[in-house]
C-alpha cells in the first residue's frame, strides 16, 4: 500500500465513522435532513410513466413497450399496476426528468 492510497483509506473510515455516528446519535434528525427518495423508486416511476404513454397513446403492446424500455415485460406490468398515469406525452416524461 502507498503512502496516497493508505492516506485515503484513512480519510473514507473516518468519514464513515461519522456518518454512522450521526445515523446512530441523531437518527430523526439525520432522517429529516435526508428527504430523497430512493434511486429505484424515482426510476420505476419514470419507467412506468413511459410505458404509459407508450401503451395509451401510442397504442403499443406489452411486448413491444418492453422491448422499447429494456425492461422484462413482468416488470412492465407490475410498474402499471402499482403506478397511475400522470403524464400524457413523452415529452411532458423527459421534462419532468430533467427538471427532477
């Protein structure tokens, strides 16, 4: 190990050490701070307002929205199933993508 790489390893434990140290003393507080929802959750709302649009107004079939996203076409159907449409075109998704 060089003398950078054991420096940085001290440094990332450390940093550890305090983010487990707050989540541990202050674990309302570190909660509230923190108001963002998972990375997967954000993703499968997207990916089932997609295949929303993509199935309702452009009149594609499971299969069809499945091969366009990636995605198995189960997960494509539990997405609609446990989502509502909120958006009605792609372009109205790819805005409220970039704006967050």
């Amino acid at each position: 190990m060089t003398k950078k790489t054991r420096k940085r390893d001290q440094l990332l434990h450390q940093y550890l050490k305090q983010l487990h140290a707050d989540d541990w003393h202050r674990p309302m507080a570190y909660k509230e701070e923190t108001a963002t929802k998972p990375i997967k959750e954000v993703s499968d709302y997207y990916y089932a307002q997609l295949a929303f649009v993509l199935r309702n107004n452009y009149h594609q079939s499971l299969q069809q929205t499945a091969n366009i996203l990636g995605l198995p076409k189960g997960k494509i159907f539990r997405l609609s199933e446990n989502y509502i449409q909120e958006f009605n075109t792609l372009e109205a998704v790819q805005e409220a993508i970039s704006n967050g």
